[in-house]
C-alpha cells in the first residue's frame, strides 16, 4: 500500500515539474539570488556581523527581485523573440498565459516592497522602489529606444547593497558605502560587455536586430573587447582599495579577495582576447564568480573576524 503512495507521489511530481518549470523560468533565480545576495553584503558590511535581520532582508529582496523578473519577461515578450539567447523564454513560446505572468508580478512584487516596509523600515522599502523603478520602468523601455539604458541598469546593480547599507541604519554619506555602490556600478559595465560579444557570435538574426540600438553599431569588436578589459581593471581597481580600507579583517579571507582582485583582469583579457563563444561564456563565469567570491568573502568575515 505504501508502495502504490510512493509510486503515484512519484508520477505526481513528474507530471507537474514540466508544467511548473515555464513559470520557475520566468523568476531568473540565479540572477535574483544575486541580487539578494548583494542586499545581504550590503547589510553585513554595514552592521559589521551577519544576523536573522540579514537573512530577512535578503529573504524579501529575493522576493522583490522575482516579481521584477516576472515583469520584465512581461515587458520583453515581444522583444525577446529577435534574440536567440532570449526567444526560448517562457512568454514568446506561450507556454504561460500572460495573465499569469501578470498575476505573479503583483503578488511578487507588493509582498516584496511590504516586507521590506514592515520589517526594515522605509528607507530600505525607498530604495527597494527605487530599484524596481530603475529597472522596470527606465531600463527595460529605454533599452529598445537608447544606449543610454546602460545607465539606470548599471544603478540597478548599485541599488540592491544600499538597501541591506541603510537597513542597517547607516548614512548614505559614508565613504565605505560609496566605495561599496562603485564596485557593484563597475563590475555591472564588464558583465554587460561580455554579454554582447557573446550575442555578436550569432548573426542568424541580424537583420531583425537593426532595429533596436546597440554598440556593436557604435563600436567595432576589438573596441568593445578593449572596453571589457579597460572596465574590469577598474572593478579589479575598486575591489582592492575596498579591501586596502581595512574590510575584511579574515587574514585569508582577505588575502583570498585580493588575489581575485588582481587575477580577473588577467584571467578576462587572457579569454575574451581568443573571441570564442565558449571562451566568452567561461569569461561571464568567472567575472561572475569573482563578485561571488568577494561577497561571501565579506560575509564569512563576520563569522570568522581576524
């Protein structure tokens, strides 16, 4: 009897998992998750040890950054179908209705805007707010008509740590967070570099590009590859003096930061120099990791100080 549970449990799951996963897809986990990690770091650098505030802030961040996942899917159904990195999405293949879609975006993102309201307080709720305008409503719209849309994105990526910095209860006029906001703001510029050398591997839809603006149009390749190298000597730059401002106190922890601070630019020139699209995705890995290393760096300093 038990046996026949476990097997139509078994069948249940199954079943189910292809039909949840378009709407898992549509949350960009991994890059939410980032996201809430930044928020995290932000908060730990700021109360200087890590606690249940942390992982409840970093818990409605989450939340917060599904909902505008959710809403960008939304806002780039359309748009997604010119890109082969994109057209597979949940909404341009219509495997979720978009009244769903709209549906999880509310709820997403209001029970991510309230908690952080009711359990951090209104400046982090400010900046939460803030974060979702930048993206959802400059980033997203102005990215189809503007290079100038590399702007609000980048500060969509700087936003995430000020929200963990001032629900903390620190002041925005302290030159650690300023330091902090660079490194997120640079770091983004690399990332997005990497990423369109990547989409220029694959002209097989070219032609349905011309329409939308781009820097390859405004750069040639080997400009944007010198301007991916230029830029992430300058988030390797900014990592070390965050670290030279006394950080992380972790002697290994610290050394470990800095030797991911000086070998990305190595480890980035010596692969998008080769210009393979496989060489590129290993280059987007490892920019990646590098800001992965330096976040759990500074927060398992808290928990193993000196």
């Amino acid at each position: 009897m038990n046996g026949n549970r476990i097997i139509l449990l078994q069948t249940v799951v199954s079943d189910s998992l292809p039909a949840v996963r378009p709407y898992l897809e549509m949350l960009k986990l991994h890059l939410c998750l980032y996201i809430s990690l930044s928020a995290v770091f932000g908060h730990v650098m700021a109360r200087q040890s890590f606690s249940f505030e942390s992982l409840l802030l970093g818990i409605f961040v989450l939340i917060l950054a599904c909902g505008s996942a959710v809403l960008n899917n939304i806002q780039d159904k359309e748009y997604d179908k010119f890109f082969l990195r994109t057209c597979y999405r949940s909404l341009p293949q219509k495997k979720v209705p978009v009244f769903h879609a709209k549906l999880m975006a509310i709820l997403l993102t209001g029970c991510g805007l309230l908690g952080l309201l009711f359990f951090c307080g209104p400046a982090p709720f400010f900046w939460g707010g803030m974060a979702f305008f930048c993206y959802n409503g400059l980033y997203t719209p102005l990215k189809k008509r503007s290079l100038l849309a590399i702007v609000p994105g980048s500060l969509c990526g700087m936003l995430p740590p000020l929200i963990g910095w001032t629900a903390a209860g620190k002041n925005l006029s302290d030159p650690s967070v300023l330091m902090l906001l660079s490194i997120f703001g640079l770091w983004q510029i690399p990332h997005f570099f990497i990423i369109l050398l990547k989409q220029g591997m694959d002209h097989s839809k070219a032609d349905e590009l011309k329409r939308f603006p781009c820097f390859t149009r405004l750069f040639s390749k080997k400009e944007i590859m010198l301007q991916t190298l230029i830029w992430t000597s300058l988030y390797s730059l900014s990592l070390l003096l965050f670290l030279m401002n006394g950080a992380i106190k972790n002697h290994i922890l610290s050394m470990g930061s800095g030797l991911n601070a000086v070998m990305i630019p190595f480890i980035v020139s010596a692969i998008v120099l080769r210009s393979r699209e496989w060489n590129l995705s290993v280059a987007f890995t490892a920019i990646n990791l590098s800001m992965l290393f330096f976040m759990g760096a500074g927060i398992c300093d808290k928990f193993f100080p000196g």
